[in-house]
C-alpha cells in the first residue's frame, strides 16, 4: 500500500496530506453491496489502514494547484463510476433468476460397478457440480428415449386427412399449373410459420415438358376389310404418355405382357418384333422401361392399358405415365435448368424415338380381342389369351398417330430447414412429391401431408429442448409425376457439393398405399438404421412392432420388406445421380394403388388402408422421425458400410463362371476381386479405429463421418459421361458399365460372341475395378494411412 502512496506522490509531485476510503463489505450472503467511505488525515493512515481488512485502500494527494486540482476531480469519478457499476452488477447478479439450458445426448452414462475410491471422486464430482449449478447455470439432459417419448406424444394429435384433401382437391396441379403454385405458396407459408423467415427458400427452374396439343392422339385399324377409326373416351382426352415421338406409325399388333425385358426375350421366342405395335399393360415396371425395352426390339409404337387382372378401375380409365428413360428436365441432362436460355439446345439419350400412348381397358379389350396367331401362356392371360402378330380375320394393321408439344414452364421447389448446432453444414433431406396428374391422394398429398407434420413436429421438439447436431432440411419438390424433375434439378445444380453434406436422403414419395405390409427399398448402407428404427414402432394394425411382424414372414427381415428402387423416384435420383445414402418407404396393399388416374382420391385412399390413413399415416413418421433422430443426435453417422462389402462379394461372385471366357481373350478377374478386398480391409479397418476411439469427440467423429459419406458417391463411375449414362452407381445404376451391365455383356459373348464389341467389356471391367478401388481408399482415409493397393 505504502508503494501505491508513493507513486501516486510522485506522480503528484508531492506527499499525500489525506485520502478517501472506499469499503465493499462483503455480506453474509456473499453480496458485496454495501459501500463505506471515509476521509482521513495522513497521521491516522497507518491505524486505519490497518484496521480495513476487507475494504479497498486509495489514496490521492490534495492538489496545489489548478492542474492538480483537475487531475484530483478526474481520478474521483472513475472511482464513483467504477464502484458505481460494480455495486450495480452485484446487486442485479443476485437478482437474476438462473436459465436452464438443455443439451441432447445420445444415451445415459452406462450403470457399472464402482469401487469405494470411484464412488467417493463420483461424489465429490457432483458436489462439485452442485455448487456449480447453484451460482451458475442449470443443465437438464434429453436422452434418445425422451426424443423418442417427445416424437411419439406430438404424433398422437397428428391429422393427415384434412390436409392431403386440400393439396389433392384444389383441381388441375401439374408441373408448373396454377394449382401446383398455389400449394408451393401454401407450403411455403406452413414453413415459414414453424421455422421462420429466414429459414425457408425457393428453388425456381425452367424446364421443358411435354404437354397435349390442340390435335389429340388417335389410333385407327387399317388395312382390313375396313378402315376406321378406335373410339378413345373423351374423359381420357387429356391422358397422354409425355416425352414420346410424335408423328405416325403403321403396324401389326402383337401383345407382349408388362414389357418387361424377360416379357420380350419370350416373346421372341415366338415371332419377331421387329415393326410391329406392341400392346402391353401397366403395372410390374414404369412407362418409361416399358417402352425402351419395345424399342430395343425394334418395335415401332408401344400402346400401354390397366388390365382388370391387375387394377380395380373402371373400363373406361386410362393410366397417365411419362416415358421418358431417365430423370429431370430432358432437355438439360446432366445439368441444372435453372436458366434454360443459358445453354446450347440438346436432348437426354432416354428420350424414345418410337411413338407412346396410353388406352383403357375398354379400348384394349376391343383391340386385344381381335388378335391372333400364338396362344398367350396362362400367367399372361388378362383381357386377351393371343399374342398376335395381326389380327385373327384379316391383315389388319394399328395406326398410331402421337401429336404432342413441348413448352417450357417455370417450376418451384419449396425448402425449410432447421439449422444444426454443430455441423449445420451437414444435413438429413426429407422429400416430398408435391404435384400430381389427377387429385394424387397417394401420389402426392400423402407425402406433403407428412412433410409438413414432420416439420411441425421437430419444430415443436426443437422448442422443447431438442439440439440436433446436424442440420433438418424439408424439401416440397414439384416435377415428380414427369420423371423427378424437381429432385433431379436441384441434385444438378449442387452436384459438386451435395454429396459431402447430405448424410442421407428420406423419400415421402408413395408412403401410404395401404395398412398391410411395410416395405423399403435404397442404398443397402440404410438398411441396418431403419431395420433398427422399425424395431422401436407398431405395426398399424396390430400390437406387434413392424420388425416382428416382418420376421414372422421370414426370417429374414430384408428379404420380407426390401422392394427394387423404382426408376421414376427421387429416391433413384439421388442414389444413382448424386451417389447420397437414400431411403425409401411405404404401407402397401396386396391390390395394385390406381397412382396417375382420377380414381386416386382420398376415398380410394381410405379404402386401401381399411380406414387406418391416420394410424399407417402416424407409423410412418415415427419410422422417419426415429431415423432422423438416430442420424442427428449422435456424433458418429450410422451409417452402415461395411454392407457394401457383402454386396460387392455377391455381385464378384457372379463373374467366376466367365473365368475361362475371360482368360481365353487375355484377361484375368484377378484384379476385380483384389479391389473388392480392398474395400472389404478398409471397412474393417475403419470399424476397428471407430470401435477404439472415443465417440464423444466431436472432431475425430466428423472425420470418420466424412469418410462413411464419401463411399455412396465413390461407387459412381468417373468414367463414363452423365450426360450419356446419368445413372453411374456401380450397383444401383444402370448401362454397360455397372457390373450388372457388364455380366449382361458376357452372357451375350458367352452366345453370341460375333455381336460383343470385346474391348467395350475390357474397358467396362477395368472402370468398374478402379471404381471399387476407389470407394476403398475414399473409405480408407488419408493417403499416408492407406494400405488397400492391389
């Protein structure tokens, strides 16, 4: 103290004469807010000083002159202001009420036995605890059952029904129509209400469709004893297939059940199809393979019908269906549409060069019904029992005239998100149809209806203490009944990035089609999150959970549920585009749903589920939700890698039996199987580093995360264009450099060896092991830790 004198003397120029006091006496609550202050003379210092053990001791010389007189003024009010805003915080401290934060955790510390000198440092700790939450903040903790407990009681109240009425009746909502923008603006809004403002968006695109003309399709009978016209029923005037060729085509008919490639390769068996109008019916495979496979056999028009055998409609109900073989706009294949002036006019290689169009049973039946030649085997027995080729009276030929226009429409995605709270930059997509030909009940209402419930639902839950580490984003997507248009648009634009962000992409599409038996179908990476997701809901019509009532089945879950990813999806757009871990998921009936008609209402939807829309509707959100909580409450991703491993030994495994083919010409499978090796070491590598790791932190968790969600997208080829083969994915995709296309391109050399260009399949199989080499070392991790070689 005698040192502050000092220097305040010196600084002075001369010796204190006197000093103020100034005592925070601490109270016996601890509050220090009470003030004392004194003046003393010099002479009593030392007493005074000595007797203040709690008090602030400060001395200031009396000035001598003005200057000094000024400084004296000076020094006292920061003193008065500093005291004043210590006293004040103080005193306002003690009288703030304490916050309580809540933090989500994945799961409760584990109960293990401790010994007495662990049970006494537990204790100290939550002595320790104890007083830190008495003078600080409290802190309450959800766990995954109090997530899973807050999602379950908030779809207790969840109603469905009123909302997919009004997206479904509001008339004509197509791609780009009035109707369709006036539920975009409506979705927005709902959006905007649960997650604000600033956390909502819109995705605008250009694209090109194909639309009815002033002069409608028409199909004639010709060249028999006499020519006329077939009657098409005016209700169905405006049910076309977009994306045919348009003109005219002449041919005799011939019937070749669902179109499928097995479907054609017995059918050639029998005749040749070569220039003929094929007639087929819906169901098994879209319009769109339907119609490639017609045209790989060199079939000049395909005419595509709902058979009684397979949909309860009325005769006189024809099925709309685009038949365009690929996804988004196609005119911009393989890029975005967001300014179609911006780009030099092209087209996508799955636009058919023969002509399309759809009938009703009641027009089929009159065509079928006049077919001769071949009987058709039992199985392939609906409406007609002949496969043709012609007519059973005469020489009678089907003209197909096919007049539609294209026009470019603007077209909206409608996006809301709920930001992460520690890896914003990471996200879990739920997506959903929001357009429709005809109300779409199913189509579409279902999965807007659903979309909207989760993203009140989580809100609420966000509300209620609920932290998500990654970020929620909600996705309306429009263009879905003309080939995933809006999906596949908004995957084009952020094709370089997306992949490094998405941890997985849920598809709403379709979800309810009845009560009776769930079904999935995607990336073979998801199946373990859902397998455990569908253990924790009931099953819609029964107390069992959905898991159990698949076993009971079979045994095997995968094999009761699993369902091929239906190619018109977004679900196939983002897993065999974009390369993103994809799921989808639905209820369904034995019955084949009416989905592209006008018999696709909400009458029909209660009928197929038995009058339990709500209560399917309901699992089928706790089954979503469960998995969005299972991918944003942990620090580690499950996602499930290691199965692509089992899948890569299951398709190799196949390849042995063209061993000696292959050996004939110089090659060896050799390499193929090393690579799939490599995969298979660097999945159990990377299982073991996690397994001894700690999951609690944060850093080294997102580093394994960014290795799990690099593998999907690894699996797409590098080697082939996407504007040319847009479904890359060596597993899932499709064309002759996937393994399936490959193995495809041997049976055919195994045959017929003089049609197989060889180098194709040389090239194909030294892209596909470079591919599979390359997810291994994209699982593997940095290149100085890699040790996967050939």
């Amino acid at each position: 103290m005698e040192s502050i004198r000092a220097s305040i003397s010196n600084f002075f120029g001369g010796e204190l004469r006197s000093y103020t006091r100034f005592s925070l006496t601490r109270q016996a609550d601890g509050d220090m807010s009470r003030v004392e202050m004194k003046s003393a003379d010099t002479e009593n210092d030392e007493e005074m000083g000595d007797g203040m053990v709690d008090g602030m001791l400060t001395r200031i010389q009396k000035p001598h002159d003005k200057c000094k007189s000024t400084m004296k003024t000076l020094m006292f009010a920061v003193f008065f202001l500093t005291i004043g805003f210590l006293v004040g915080y103080l005193a306002f401290r003690g009288q703030t009420p304490r916050t309580t934060h809540t933090v989500t955790e994945p799961s409760p510390r584990p109960n293990v036995p401790m010994n007495k000198q662990e049970q006494e440092e537990e204790q100290q700790e939550d002595d320790d605890n104890a007083d830190y939450n008495e003078d600080y903040d409290e802190f309450s903790v959800l766990h995954f059952s109090d997530l899973q407990k807050m999602l379950h009681e908030s779809l207790t109240g969840t109603e469905l029904e009123p909302i997919i009425r009004k997206v479904s009746e509001i008339g004509d909502h197509q791609t780009g129509s009035d109707g369709d923008l006036t539920n975009a603006a409506y979705i927005k809004e709902e959006f905007t209400k649960m997650l604000q403002q600033q956390n909502v968006w819109i995705d605008t695109h250009y694209v090109t469709l194909q639309v009815n003309s002033k002069s409608p399709n028409r199909i004639w009978i010709v060249g028999g004893a006499k020519n006329k016209e077939v009657e098409l029923e005016e209700k169905n005037s405006n049910v076309y297939c977009p994306y045919s060729a348009n003109g005219t085509f002449t041919g005799k008919l011939v019937y070749a059940n669902y179109g499928t490639e097995d479907d054609f390769k017995e059918l050639q068996k029998q005749m040749d199809v070569n220039g003929t109008v094929v007639i087929v019916r819906a169901g098994e495979i879209n319009f769109a393979e339907k119609v490639f496979n017609a045209e790989k056999m060199k079939a000049g028009g395909v005419l595509i019908y709902p058979d009684p055998k397979d949909y309860q409609l009325s005769g006189d109900v024809a099925m709309f269906g685009h038949v365009h073989m690929g996804l988004g706009d196609p005119r911009t294949p393989g890029f975005p549409s967001f300014n179609h002036t911006q780009f030099p006019p092209t087209k996508s290689s799955g636009l058919p060069g023969i002509l399309a169009h759809t009938i009703s049973a009641n027009v089929a039946s009159r065509l079928l019904h006049l077919l001769g030649g071949v009987d058709a085997q039992k199985s392939w027995q609906g409406i007609g029992t002949k496969l043709g080729p012609g007519f059973a009276a005469d020489n009678g030929q089907v003209k197909l005239e096919v007049n539609n226009v294209e026009e470019i429409r603007k077209m909206q995605n409608i996006f809301g998100v709920i930001q992460g709270n520690e890896e914003k930059d990471h996200y879990v997509v739920i997506g959903a149809q929001r357009d429709s030909f005809g109300p779409g009940a199913a189509e579409s209402g279902v999965g807007t209806a659903l979309l909207l419930e989760l993203a009140r639902i989580f809100s609420k839950m966000v509300e209620g203490g609920f932290r998500p580490r990654r970020s929620i984003v909600f996705a309306s997507w429009s263009g879905g009944d003309f080939g995933a248009i809006g999906a596949t648009e908004w995957l084009e634009g952020y094709m370089s990035v997306l992949h490094l962000k998405i941890s997985m992409y849920i598809s709403l599409d379709k979800a309810i089609q009845g009560a009776n038996d769930f079904k999935m179908y995607g990336s073979s990476m998801l199946h373990s999150l859902i397998r455990d997701s569908i253990k924790e809901v009931k099953s819609p019509l029964s107390s069992e959970t959905i898991f159990i009532k698949a076993q009971a089945v079979n045994s095997n879950w995968e094999e009761t549920v699993l369902v091929p990813i239906p190619m018109d999806t977004s679900v196939y757009a983002f897993l065999a585009i974009g390369g993103i871990p994809t799921v989808g998921l639905c209820f369904v009936k034995n019955n084949n749903y009416p989905f592209h008609t006008e018999m696709d209402t909400v009458d029909t939807l209660l009928q197929f589920t038995g009058d339990k829309l709500e209560a399917v509707g309901r699992a089928v959100a706790e089954v979503v939700g469960i998995s969005v909580i299972k991918l944003t409450i942990h620090h580690s991703l499950p996602l499930d890698y290691q199965k692509y491993s089992h899948e890569l030994g299951n398709q190799i495994v196949k390849f042995q039996k063209y061993g000696p083919l292959l050996e004939e010409r110089g090659l060896t499978m050799q390499w193929l199987y090393s690579a799939r090796g490599a995969y298979y070491r660097a999945a159990h590598d990377l299982s073991m580093e996690i397994d001894g790791s700690d999951l609690d932190d944060a850093l080294l968790c997102r580093a394994y995360n960014n290795r799990m969600m690099r593998v999907e997208y690894s699996f797409l080829s590098p080697y082939v264009s996407i504007t040319s083969f847009p479904y890359r994915h060596l597993l899932y995709g499709r064309g002759h450099h996937t393994l399936n296309g490959i193995l495809e391109q041997l049976a055919l050399l195994e045959k017929t060896p003089d049609l197989v260009d060889f180098n194709v399949i040389r090239n194909d199989l030294a892209y596909a092991t470079l591919t599979v080499q390359g997810a291994a070392e994209a699982l593997a991790g940095e290149v100085w830790t890699s040790n996967i070689g050939y």
